[in-house]
C-alpha cells in the first residue's frame, strides 16, 4: 500500500493494530497471560509448524494460552522482539507480518543456557468491538541457535510449580 493512499483511518488502524500486536510479546514476557490472551479471537488458528513439526490447528484461544503458559513459566526469562512490521490493511480484516526473534534462558545450577530463534509470524487480524485481534498466527523461523531441550526442562519446571 502506497502511503500516498493512506487516510486518517488507516492510519489509526494501523496505529491500533500494532498497539494489539506488542500484547504478543509483552505477554509472553511479563507472564501476563491475560494480555496475551487478549490478542486472540475466541477460537484461532495456530501454525508453528516450522518450529514444531506439527501441523497448524484451529483451537480455542484459551487451550492456546494455557499451552503456552505451561512451557513458559518454566524459563528464567525470555524475550520475544517484534520489528519491521508490514500491515496491510483491507477493511475489517488486516495481515501482519512482524520479523521476530525469541530467546529463551534457563539456569541450571549456575550453568546459563539459551536457545534463540529468528523468522516471522504472520497474523490474519480482525476488527472487533473490543479492537484488532488475531485470528490466526503461523510462525516461520528462518535461524536457530542453541539446545532444544530446555524446553523440555522448562516444561517440567512449570509443571512443578503448579503442584
């Protein structure tokens, strides 16, 4: 889209839809699974098939952030970054496509361990009446550094936080 083109609208959309986006990765980050949740329609769908090996569903948000919540609260940090935005806006409906990079860090007994990716995310956005949301999320990752396996440990961690 030219920004030539571009109306006031557009730009308070585009302005609102990446203000709906960093609930992403300030979510994620803060452990506040209520803002990430919030980024969500109802039922969306997932596909980290590039990452995961499994193929993308449609699932109900709530399952998704649960899911997500159950590995992530068993790192010591993380840090998702979200840059070079292309929106592209088409009334109701809106496709972003954010380049993204997650770290993942874990001590264990001292020794530090890290596990980054890189790629892009593309996201279907829609307007509701409690703004942009995200119907739909495929992760892409294009670069890959460190041990897999401390998603393994940061599960079980979690989970015995739980018990």
């Amino acid at each position: 889209m030219s920004t030539r083109n571009l109306t006031t609208d557009d730009l308070i959309d585009r302005a609102e839809i990446h203000d709906a986006l960093m609930k992403y990765a300030t979510g994620i980050d803060s452990r506040d699974w209520a803002l990430y949740r919030s980024l969500f329609t109802d039922e969306v769908e997932i596909d980290f098939s590039s990452w995961s090996g499994d193929p993308g569903s449609v699932m109900k948000a709530d399952d998704w952030v649960s899911g997500v919540q159950a590995v992530l609260n068993g790192f010591d940090g993380t840090q998702h970054l979200l840059a070079n935005e292309v929106i592209t806006l088409d009334g109701d409906e809106a496709v972003v496509v954010p380049y993204m990079q997650a770290h993942h860090y874990l001590n264990l007994d001292g020794e530090h361990h890290l596990q980054s990716i890189g790629g892009h995310y593309r996201h279907l956005m829609v307007r509701t009446d409690e703004g942009w949301k995200s119907r739909s999320c495929t992760l892409t990752v294009t670069w890959e550094k460190g041990d897999r396996g401390i998603f393994e440990i940061a599960a079980q961690r979690a989970a015995s936080k739980m018990a």
